[in-house]
C-alpha cells in the first residue's frame, strides 16, 4: 500500500475503508498497446465514486517496457476478467 493509499484511508471512516479499496480495486488500467491489466489500486491509486467514459492515462506499461496511453475502464461485480501478470518473463 502506497502512502497516498495509507492517508486516504486514515483520513476516511473506518465503514468506507472496505469499499474504497473494493471499489479501486474494480477500476481497471488497460495498455492500448499491449492489453495488459492492472487495478488502479494495484498501481497506488484511489478510485472512489468515480465516474468516467473514454478516459486515458499516459502511464508506463511494465509489460511492453515504455509509456503508453492506457484506457481507464470499470469492471462491474462478476466481471470474469482479471488482472494480466505484468512480470518480466
């Protein structure tokens, strides 16, 4: 967990904790390039409340090695997708 992760969560009631992480986790970060997956929470995000169509990031992809544009993409409960392993091979 980030530090940014960390103050929000302090500064937040301790009954909103669980569905922040739950709700960033649902936020997904797609490379245009490559289609790799991460959560906003897994890459030290918050997305809460948020609502958004068409969004993009410029942000480096650790599978393709360099910046790329990625799409900011909500995944709904049940959502069968899951997040790409982005380790170097």
């Amino acid at each position: 967990m980030t530090r940014f992760q960390r103050f929000v969560l302090w500064m937040m009631p301790r009954r909103t904790r669980a569905s922040i992480v739950r709700e960033s986790l649902r936020w997904m970060v797609r490379c245009l390039t490559c289609d790799a997956r991460q959560s906003i929470w897994s890459i030290g995000g918050v997305r809460w409340k948020a609502a958004s169509r068409g969004k993009r990031i410029l942000r480096f992809c650790p599978k393709c090695q360099a910046n790329r544009w990625s799409a900011v993409e909500y995944e709904p409960r049940g959502s069968r997708r899951r997040e790409t392993e982005t380790r170097p091979t």
